[in-house]
C-alpha cells in the first residue's frame, strides 16, 4: 500500500466529516438501525492437492507500517492496534471480487464503523451532532495548516451536504448550491433575461448552444445549433464551470454582452448580443397538410398549460383527423402542470397515483376541463422523456385514450420535495414514488410503447423524422370513417 494512505488526502478528511455527520442524519431522522451495518466475508480461497486451504497468491503481505488518523488527533499517532485496518485495507484491494467503493466512500464507512462499534462497546449513544461539530471543526483546522488558506467555507459545506446525499443512492436527493437554484427556478418559471439559447459545457471547455430559440436575441445575432462560446466580454469561459459562465451571459434587459463564438469549421468571430426577456418556447405546433395535427411540448414549467390549451384551441378549431403529441426529450418539470396538461386529454379517472414510503397514497384525477378528449391520439416517447412526461404518457395508455409510439421511456418515477435553505441553495429530497392509473411502476422501468419504432441511426443518411412519420401513417390508417 501506498503511503498517501496512512497520510490522508485532503479529500478523504473532508468526507469523514460527511460520513459523521450522515450517522447524525440518520439517527435524528429515525431511519433506524440498519445505517452502516457492514458485512464480513471471507477471502476467496482455492483447494490444492493436499484439499488445505490457500489463498491464491500466498506470498505474505509485508507487514503495515505504522499509521496515523489526523481526525483522531491533530496528527499524533494512533494506537498501533489501528494497524490491523491497513492490513484489512490491503487485502481488499489485492483479492476483492469486484469494484471496491472509491476511497472517500471507504474512509466514511471506517468512521462510521468506529462510532458504531463505541457505542455498542459502551452500550450507549453518542451525541452525533457535537460529534460531528468536533470532527468538522478539526477538518476546517487540519485544512488551514495544510493549505495555508482555508477555501470557501459555503463551497465546504455544501460539498459535505452533498456527500451526505451521495450516501442515500439517490440521484434526486441532492442540494444545488444558490447560483444552481437561481437557474433552476428561472427554468420552471419559464422566463429570464439574456441571450435566448439551450446550453451545454463543450467538449474541450466553453458553452454549447444546444438550441438557439428562434427569433430571440441568440438567433438574430447569427447563433447556432453547435455553436462554442469561448469568451464573455473578453473574459476566457473555457476553463469555467458552465452556471460562472451563463452567469456572464446572463444580464439585464437592453445591456450588450461580446461573445467570442467558434462555429464548426470557420474561425471563432466576435459576436455582439443584446440581451432581452426569453420566454422559453415550451410549445410548437402545426396542423400538417395531412390533415394531421403536430404539437411538441418541450417542458411542463409554468406557462406550459395556458401554451398547451391555446395550442389546441387554435389546431382542433380547424377540425384535424388526429393528433401527434410530441414529448420525446421532454425531462419533466411540475406535477401541477403534469396533471392539468394530462387533464387536456383524458377526461376523467385518475392521472396518477402518489405513494408514500408509510403506504399512504394520493390519487391526482383529471380536471374534466380539457379539449381534445376525442380526437385520435398518438404520444411519442423516447429515452429522453421522463417524469412528468411519463405521468401524461402512462396516463394516455393505461386509460386507452391513445397510444405511445417510439421507444421505452426513462424510467423517473419519483417525487421531490424542494427546501430553500437560508442562504438560498435549494435541498431536492425524494419522497414519493409514482405510479400509473394502473399502478404501474414508473421508476427504473419506465414505459414501453404500444409501437415501437426506433430512431434512424445517425449513419443511416436518413434524413426524415421516422418516429412522427410511422405515427402520421397511424393515424391516417386508423380514422374513423365518415358517417
């Protein structure tokens, strides 16, 4: 074993903080017992001629050198006893069958291990949060020595939090620090002021334009689809965590900002935009010369019903054969916005089931004030479409209302509850779970559609969109004959 073990990176010191202060969640929360119970195997053994028992490899291991545990002591060496653990440790990295936890997760279950074992020994319980409140003001200390400065105390703890969630193996508890929230609560909102584009952190560094909306500021600039912003204000964006650099994006209403903007194959050129108010297109839609009614839903924020409802008004006043609803890439968004769009379509019953982890449950039925309750209907899925999307889509299927074409859905199935924090970071935590009118699962299955089609591969040199052609020729063929 190496050295830098007994020695302790800086963020393994910061992790045995989480793990104590996670033994301190759980028990102040009362999810019982069962946090941090290991358990012991064997090494993996083959038999030899004589049937003793060996190891594979039964060269002895050196014996561990002597280590210390600056959480114990500020650096002072701990008891020899303690050399067991590294001797522990080496053979698990040598003859484990399997990916072993990564490191900070390892040094979180030896803490947490260790103040089970106290209170078991002593058959008492420790105080978890003075515990906590010691560790972490030895990590703050350990930290200043060795650094020399102490980095941003809030980027620490929201790092810890974060590590108590990563604990939970749930990819929705988790915490967004205030800047993440500002941009996640501007998204639901449906409106923020800037420069009017979908985006991503580019391979190499600098933002994405994922999606210029057309029309808006991004757009008549000359900004498109795969377009890289490298620079804001001659400021360099590539080496920059994408929220600092859409923070320097973003800005008032009528103010310029300078991009330095690299398109595929052309050299980078300086791009002058004025920023405006975006409204985030959340509805496209057109009444196809088939006959055919087309509408695509991007996201279920806030404007999403009123756009959805007049979207409909506007396309069932000119008397289509059937409709394609659209929802493939959709990530989700509000479940009130969930069940009123849901409400557009099917006219009564439930919508969706609500089931908490006590068993009890709450049942979300239809408006009855929706506008397309008998035309044809055609959902389309994909991958990309999850959690609220997956509440309209099982709704439509398992009420007959229409059917899903394309491929199995993403599988989100969960309900979050948001908490502002006081200094405005936003805590996501997991409560519910999902269900179809059915009860159906929805999360880690996802929902199979009635046709499967599939994209055409990017290779194909296809250039239709095969999906909403199979689901036009569907409802052409399925028309209800005139009277």
């Amino acid at each position: 074993m190496n050295n830098s073990k007994r020695g302790f990176p800086l963020q393994w010191i910061v992790v045995i903080a989480v793990a104590v202060l996670l033994g301190g969640m759980i028990f102040v929360a009362g999810f019982g017992t069962g946090f941090g119970t290991g358990r012991v195997t064997a090494p993996q053994y083959v038999s030899n001629a004589s049937n003793a028992l060996v190891r594979p490899d039964t060269t002895p291991a050196a014996p561990a050198a002597a280590s210390t545990l600056p959480f114990l002591d500020q650096g002072s060496d701990v008891p020899p006893e303690f050399d067991l653990l590294w001797e522990a440790w080496d053979a698990l990295e040598k003859d484990y069958y399997g990916d072993l936890p990564d490191t900070p997760e390892m040094v979180g279950g030896l803490v947490t291990g260790m103040l089970r074992a106290a209170e078991r020994e002593t058959d008492s319980e420790l105080d978890r949060e003075a515990t906590a409140d010691e560790v972490i003001t030895a990590v703050v200390d350990i930290l200043e020595q060795d650094l020399g400065t102490l980095p941003a105390t809030d980027r620490l703890t929201y790092g810890a939090i974060n590590g108590v969630m990563f604990r939970l193996d749930d990819d929705y508890t988790f915490l967004r620090d205030p800047e993440q929230a500002r941009f996640f609560n501007e998204g639901l909102s449906g409106s923020f002021e800037g420069i009017g584009a979908r985006v991503a952190e580019a391979e190499g560094g600098g933002v994405r334009i994922v999606e210029p909306f057309e029309g808006q500021p991004a757009w008549n600039a000359g900004i498109r689809r795969d377009d890289v912003i490298l620079a804001v204000d001659d400021e360099d964006v590539t080496g920059m965590s994408l929220s600092d650099a859409i923070d320097l994006i973003r800005g008032p209403k009528g103010t310029d900002v300078l991009l330095l903007v690299k398109s595929p194959e052309q050299e980078a050129r300086d791009v002058t935009v004025t920023r405006d108010t975006i409204s985030i297109p959340v509805v496209e839609y057109e009444l196809r010369d088939d006959g055919i009614a087309y509408l695509r839903l991007g996201e279920f924020s806030s404007p999403a019903e009123v756009q959805v409802h007049a979207a409909l008004k506007e396309m069932l006043a000119q008397n289509p054969t059937g409709l394609v609803l659209d929802l493939r890439g959709n990530p989700g968004g509000l479940l009130r916005s969930a069940v009123d769009i849901s409400s557009e379509f099917v006219p009564e019953g439930p919508i969706l089931i609500e089931r908490f982890k006590d068993g009890e449950e709450q049942v979300y039925e239809a408006t009855g004030k929706g506008s397309a309750f008998d035309i044809p209907l055609v959902v389309l899925v994909n991958e990309g479409s999850a959690s609220a999307s997956e509440i309209l889509a099982g709704a439509v299927q398992d009420t007959g209302r229409g059917i899903l074409l394309g491929t199995t859905t993403f599988g989100k199935g969960s309900v979050q509850v948001p908490h502002q924090l006081s200094d405005g970071s936003l805590l996501s935590v997991t409560t519910a779970r999902w269900f179809t009118p059915n009860d159906r699962l929805i999360h880690g299955e996802g929902l199979a559609p009635d046709i499967e089609v599939k994209e055409a591969a990017a290779d194909s040199g296809e250039t239709e969109d095969v999906q909403l052609l199979e689901a036009v020729k569907y409802l052409l063929e399925h028309q209800q004959p005139s009277p």
